[in-house]
C-alpha cells in the first residue's frame, strides 16, 4: 500500500456557528459544501484550505471536551505552512485571537508557533 497525502482533517466542534466563523472569517478557509443533516442533528461543512486539503468541520450535540492539558493520547495538533509567520501572527492577533511567543525548530530552524480554536484544539504555523 502507498498513501498518497492526507485527504483531510475531521474537527468536532461545540458552536457550530462560533467555529464555522473562526475557520472561514478568521483563517479565510474557502466553503465548499454545507449539509444539514436531520438524522444526526449535526451540520457539516466541507472547507478548503490553500487549493489543497479539506477541513470536514462537524457538529454534534453535547460532544465531549478534548482531552488537551496535560497532553493526552492521540492527535495533537494541527499544522499549517505559512511564508511569513510574522505576518500571520499579527493578522490573528488583529482579529482577536491569543498566539503563543514564536519559537524556532532546534532542528530544522524554522520559525513556529501555535494558537487554538474555539473549542481548544492546538493549531499550529509553520514557516517554510
């Protein structure tokens, strides 16, 4: 077997509309398709992230809380490329949304740095 790339990312969220708002207004992900659907009580929305990967942002009623502090077993963290980690860094904090001091890679020396969603979840720049 040979994978190819990550097809996409699932993330639960606890607002639908709070997340919806910071994935597309916030990060300027591109919708793709939004679904109601009945028998689950639960919308998802389809995004699309740099021409390339899809983010599948879904809501459920009463999820329970992610695990994060201290670290848990499992995914830790999501992480995007940025060009200019500077420049995003100060974009999400123009729009209100807390970032952690920029850190370098001991090994690779590129510029990092992580901030979270609504509900949590550790988000990650990368400079390339």
């Amino acid at each position: 077997m040979k994978l190819n790339k990550i097809h996409h990312i699932a993330i639960i969220c606890s607002d639908y509309e709070k997340s919806k708002d910071f994935y597309v207004r916030i990060l300027g992900f591109t919708p793709i398709r939004e679904v109601y659907r009945e028998e689950r009580d639960s919308y998802k929305l389809d995004l699309e992230v740099g021409g390339q990967y899809q983010i599948e942002l879904f809501s459920f009623p009463d999820p329970p809380v992610r695990p994060s502090y201290p670290e848990a077993a499992g995914l830790r963290h999501i992480a995007f490329e940025v060009a200019d980690l500077e420049a995003a860094a100060d974009e999400l904090k123009q729009k209100y949304v807390s970032v952690e001091e920029i850190r370098v890679d001991a090994f690779t020396n590129k510029k990092f740095t992580f901030f979270a969603d609504p509900d949590g979840l550790p988000i990650e720049l990368y400079e390339c």
